[in-house]
C-alpha cells in the first residue's frame, strides 16, 4: 500500500485508540449509579473515582509527549494503551474503592500516551494542505468514544456488573495497543527512532508563542466546559427541563460539536490554524452572551440557543491542537502538542470549580457570561502568534 492510502490507516488506528482512552475517561460516567452500588459509595465518592483518572493524565502528558518525539509513536502509544488494558483489567479485580481509584490514576497517566503520539502520527503523515482536516476526524474520536461507552458500559453492567465494565474498557484498550503496534509506522522517508532530542523540553516550554497559544486553549476550554459539563443541570435545575430532556440535548450537541471540528479543520486546510481560531474564539464570546441574555427566554428558543452554543464551544480543539504541532520546534511537535493538552485539562478543572461557584453564587446567566469573558480572553492571548511557513512535523533524518 503507497503512502498516500496508508496515511488513512494510521489515522484511524490513532482514532480508535483516542477513542477506547475516551470511553474510560469519559464513558464512565454513564454507569455511576452501578458504581455507587458497587463501592457502596455516595455522590462524592463515585465524582472522586470519575475525576481520578484525569489526574494521572495531567501528571504525564508532557513526559509521554517528550518520549514521542524520541522513540516515535509507534512505541509510545503500544506501551501507554496496553499499561491502560492492564490497569483496568486489575480494576474488574478489586472491590474496594481506594484500590480502583489508584489503578485508574494508573490507567489514566498511561491512557496519556495517546493524546500527542496519535496527534504527531496525523502531523507526520499528512501534508499541511490536509493535516486539519485529518486532525478534525482523530478529534472527533473523543465524543465517538464517549457515545460507544454510553450505549455499550450500561449493557454490561446490567449483564456482569462493574467487573464486566472494566473489563470491556481493558479489551477496547487492548485491541486498540495491538492495532497500533501493527499499524503505526513512520513515512517511508524518516526512521522511526530520532537519535537525540533537536530541542531541549525547557526550550520548548519557553516558547512564547506555544505559551500564548496555551494559555488561548485553557480560557476556551472555560466556555467549552461551562456548556458540556453544566448544560444538563443548567436546563434541569436552572429552567425545569426533565432530565431526560436535558441528557438529550446534551448528546446532541456532541453531534454538532463534531461535525463543527470537521468543518472547521476543513476551513484552516485552506486560511492556516490561528484566523479561523480567533474568529470561532470571537463566535464563541457572541454565542455566550447571546446565551446569558436568552436564559429567560421562551424554553424551546433557550434549547435551541444552548445546543447552538455548545457545539460551537466545542468546534476549535482541533484547531488549535494542530497548530501547536506546526508551531513547536522541529522535531518537538508531541511535546508542544502535550504542553497544550496539559494546559487544556488545567482549565477545564478550573472551571468545574470555578464555573459552578459563579452560577451558584450569582445566576446561570453570569456563569454564561463568564465563558463569553474567557473567550475573549483567548482572542487578547493569540496576539502576537502569527502562522510559519509549513514544515514536516519531525525533521527527515
């Protein structure tokens, strides 16, 4: 197979293995009531062992970028997602609480290896003039992930318990490691293994415009998490929506947000990474003004501008995931991808707090506003950040 067909197996490969990632960190929650049975565990519990996972995730991203850049995805990915299976086969194991969030602080911080190896394979392969749009569908690997594991994780709690839960996320890991150390490979023109770092990771933590661009991901992922992660309770306590309503909603955006990341890797093939991300960043403060002004609107006019606001919040992951690859230093595309991620999960646990006190305290409307604030923020923190000419993600050796 040419290179050219071949660059489409490595990109799926890499999308079924954010995806199996997605389903442990995400799709979990879709069986938290098995789970509070399970560990005879209250609502506090059950969010502790949810969140634990993205700790061990936060803790290694930049060391797991740091190893794809040395030792190529291949490895990286093969070790992260099969240290991913065993932990949460362990996890089917144990039946104390304590033990099960530790192991899935381990299967987090491996699951890790995927979020920049899998990116740096799309930079690697792809040629810039396509490398958003690619980058757009290994993105939408995250709601895929997500969405199988809520109608699959339900099934096998009702058949086998939380044993068989952690026990069908371990096989998807699983399977997912084989297919990467069968189907992962660097284009024919460059080794697999780079014989020493080209740039210190220091240097490229000090990169003002890697530091810009991550500081823009963290205050749009305020907006982002303000509607993925409130929108049910917004609707349901904040306006009398059922819950069942709200949930729906919820995963329609999900369908919006991922056709939006599509359309807008699609756009930057053709206008580069940063205008069509300041302008979706200035789309995003619009929306959510338009959001906090409607929140006393009419029900239906409310949904519908909710669900409009939410895919939006969720369209620029990919955008500027790519261009932190492009920007970095030549042969640190998954360190400064990672540097990105990290600062991306920073705010998203900011604004769990953040986000929820500002709604508490002072209205549904307010929190609102708060996410159009932070995206305009974003937009101020990409001043400066100006597109390079276009180069390979790792340098041909």
């Amino acid at each position: 197979m040419g290179a050219a067909r071949y660059r489409w197996v490595v990109l799926g490969v890499g999308t079924a293995a954010q995806a199996s990632t997605a389903a442990f960190l995400l799709g979990l929650a879709s069986v938290t009531p098995d789970l509070r049975a399970f560990y005879n565990t209250g609502l506090a519990g059950v969010g502790a062992l949810l969140g634990v996972t993205s700790i061990g995730l936060v803790a290694t991203l930049l060391v797991w970028g740091t190893a794809t850049d040395r030792f190529g995805e291949r490895a990286v990915m093969t070790v992260g997602l099969t240290g991913a299976a065993m932990a949460l086969g362990a996890a089917a194991l144990v039946r104390s609480l304590p033990a099960a969030a530790a192991l899935l602080v381990v299967a987090g911080a491996s699951g890790a290896s995927v979020n920049a190896a899998s990116g740096r394979a799309v930079l690697t392969w792809f040629p810039v003039q396509r490398r958003g749009f690619a980058m757009a569908i290994r993105q939408t690997a995250v709601p895929l992930g997500t969405a199988v594991a809520g109608i699959t994780l339900p099934v096998l709690a009702a058949r086998g318990g939380v044993p068989a839960v952690f026990a069908g996320l371990a096989a998807g890991c699983l399977g997912a490691a084989i297919a990467s150390a069968l189907g992962i490979r660097e284009p024919p023109d460059r080794p697999a293994v780079a014989p020493r770092t080209p740039t210190p990771t220091r240097a490229v933590l000090a990169d003002r415009r890697l530091q810009r661009l991550s500081v823009a991901g963290a205050l749009l992922v305020v907006p982002q998490f303000l509607g993925t992660g409130f929108l049910v309770e917004l609707l349901h306590a904040g306006r009398g929506v059922p819950a069942a309503t709200a949930a729906a909603l919820l995963s329609l955006t999900q369908v919006f947000g991922a056709l939006g990341r599509l359309g807008s890797g699609a756009w930057s093939d053709r206008a580069g990474r940063l205008r069509p991300l300041r302008i979706v960043s200035l789309a995003i403060a619009a929306a959510f003004t338009a959001a906090a002004v409607a929140f006393s609107a009419p029900i239906p006019v409310l949904a519908v501008v909710i669900v409009v606001v939410t895919a939006l919040a969720v369209s620029w992951n990919g955008l500027l995931f790519t261009a932190a690859g492009e920007l970095a230093p030549a042969g640190r595309a998954a360190t400064g991808m990672a540097m990105t991620n990290t600062a991306n999960y920073v705010g998203g646990a900011v604004t769990a707090v953040a986000g929820g006190a500002v709604a508490a305290s002072a209205g549904w409307p307010a929190g609102l506003a708060l996410g159009a604030v932070a995206a305009v923020g974003a937009v101020a923190a990409l001043r400066g950040v100006h597109e390079q000419p276009a180069r390979p993600a790792a340098p041909t050796r």
